[in-house]
C-alpha cells in the first residue's frame, strides 16, 4: 500500500467518524412524529452528515479501485477507534477505559489482517 493510499483510507475513516458525531447532533433534534421526522430532512447537521458520507463513499470508492478489498475493508473498523475519540472531545460523553483497550485490540486487529 501506497502512502497516497493509506491517506485515501485514512481520510474515509475520518469523514465516516465526524459523520456519525453529525448524525448523533442531528438526532437530538429529531422529533419522532411525522412532521417532526419530515422537518428533520432539512436540518442542517443532517444534511451535513449525509454529505460527508457521499464524500466518504467516493473516496472509498476510489480506495476500492486502487486496493484489493481485503486490504482496504479492515481499515474500517479504525473508525471503532476514532468515533470514541470525536465523542469524548467534540460532545463531551464519557468513554470509558475498556472502549479504548477494545479499541485498541481492533487496531491490532487491523494491523495483524493487512500485514503482508
């Protein structure tokens, strides 16, 4: 792997962890009734959301060309490691020690499947 490939997955990683911190934002705007759900298609954290994920689908697209799927698909499960992080700095909610040891027993994992 390239290291303009590694920062292609790096950044889909990225894009699919700050989309779910959008997604969580949008959610606590969400009202659970039909005009409530329908107003939610407008709000901005979500649309946000939506777009980063289109961008991030791109990219992993792009990754997907470039990249064997076996090689590439582990990376996402990095996001089981920053998703954490972008919630304990960016909405304040308390993470406890055993998400950052699994976190860290996935990226292990990740490195262990893509060796080569």
């Amino acid at each position: 792997m390239t290291l303009p490939q590694a920062l292609l997955l790096l950044s889909t990683v990225l894009l699919l962890a700050f989309g779910q911190i959008l997604f969580k934002l949008a959610s606590q705007d969400l009202v659970l009734t039909p005009v409530g759900i329908a107003s939610s298609l407008i709000n901005l954290k979500l649309a946000s959301a939506l777009i980063i994920y289109a961008i991030a689908t791109l990219l992993w697209l792009v990754s997907l060309k470039q990249l064997p799927l076996s090689l590439a698909y582990p990376f996402v499960a990095m996001t089981f490691f920053v998703v954490p992080i972008f919630a304990q700095l960016i909405l304040n909610e308390p993470v406890g020690w055993n998400t950052y040891v699994g976190a860290g027993i996935i990226a292990i994992g990740v490195i262990v499947s893509v060796a080569r």
